[in-house]
C-alpha cells in the first residue's frame, strides 16, 4: 500500500515578478502568486476558462534560484506542499493564508 502524503504539482504563469526578500538570519525567502488556467465545455458548447490562483514560497537555495529565473507571465512547473499560516494584524483580526511551499521548480519556456 502507497502511503498519501502532502504533495503539490502545478504547473501555471506568475501573475508578478517573485518579491524575493533576505532576512536577518541571512536566509532568503521568495514569494509569488501562480496562475493556473482549466479549460471546459459549458451546456450551450461554448469554451470557458476558469483560472485558478495561488500562493507559493520557497526559501534558501529555491528562493533564489526563484529570483533569477521566474518572471511574470513565463510558465513555470513546480512541485512542492501545501502549509497554511494564521496569524492576527494589529487591530486583533486573525487572517489565514494557504500556500504551496515550493521544493522545485522548472522554467517551462527558454529565458530571453
């Protein structure tokens, strides 16, 4: 029997250029949103397009591998797992964002 685990496979366009940041511990981290689009036939046979955004992060190495390679729009490949973080804003407002935690990525279309 397989064991499930917690894997993601997408493959889609940056909707920005990654927002690769150093911290303080000098580790990186780069952030970016991903576009990916499905494509199906509605009841009157006409083509429609639903696209699908999310939220990816990679860290070390990977962020900035990410910050040299990953422009906006160019179509990347990326396997990784999802996380999701809560934290609460200065007003007391508690916020939730699901992500995929990147392990790695392939540029789909030759860099210019």
């Amino acid at each position: 029997m397989t064991t499930l685990r917690n894997s993601v496979k997408l493959i889609g366009r940056p909707g920005k250029d990654p927002e690769v940041k150093q911290l303080a511990n000098e580790r990186k981290v780069a952030r970016f949103t991903l576009a990916t689009n499905e494509y199906y036939y509605n009841a009157k046979g006409e083509r429609v397009e639903e696209t699908q955004w999310h939220n990816l992060v990679a860290w070390g190495k990977t962020a900035e591998v990410i910050g040299k390679i990953v422009k906006k729009g160019r179509e990347v490949a990326v396997e990784g797992k999802l996380t999701s973080r809560l934290w609460e804003d200065k007003e007391g407002k508690k916020h939730q964002v699901v992500e995929v935690l990147i392990n790695e990525i392939m540029l789909l279309e030759k860099a210019s």
